[in-house]
C-alpha cells in the first residue's frame, strides 16, 4: 500500500509525530510519502527513520517543497 502524507504549513516536532503515526498504522512493506515544506524536514525524517529502523526508499524536492518515502520495515518502537 502506499500513502501520501501532506504536512505542508508544520514544523518540527509535528512532521514526525504525524509520520510515526501513520507508521504505525501501516504493515510492513508499506509505503508513506511525507510531502513537507519545513526546512529541517528533510533532515529530521531521514534521522528518525533510521533511529527507529525504516527505510528510507526516496528523497526528492520541487520548490520548497520535500517529499521523503519511507518503506516500513519492521514494526515500530
């Protein structure tokens, strides 16, 4: 499955918060896009990602615009 998570217009802690929620949610194997205009979102999504063991499968930007896809690989802590 995949999903897109647009938390455009928030900043940190909110981006991670609403992004582990929604790992949790998901199964493994599951996709989520974060789409975030925060500056130190790109950054602080990587950290988390690897801190908790998910993947992170892609990074692109548009303007100031990221978008991070994180892989759920194991369940969360």
């Amino acid at each position: 499955m995949e999903k897109e998570l647009d938390l455009r217009g928030f900043y940190c802690p909110v981006p991670i918060i609403k992004t582990k929620i929604e790992i949790d949610k998901a199964c493994e194997g599951d996709l989520i896009t974060i789409i975030a205009d925060d500056p130190a979102a790109e950054e602080d999504l990587k950290r988390w990602a690897t801190r908790v063991g998910q993947e992170v499968v892609k990074i692109t930007r548009s303007g100031r615009d990221v978008f991070v896809t994180i892989k759920k690989t194991k369940q969360s802590l």
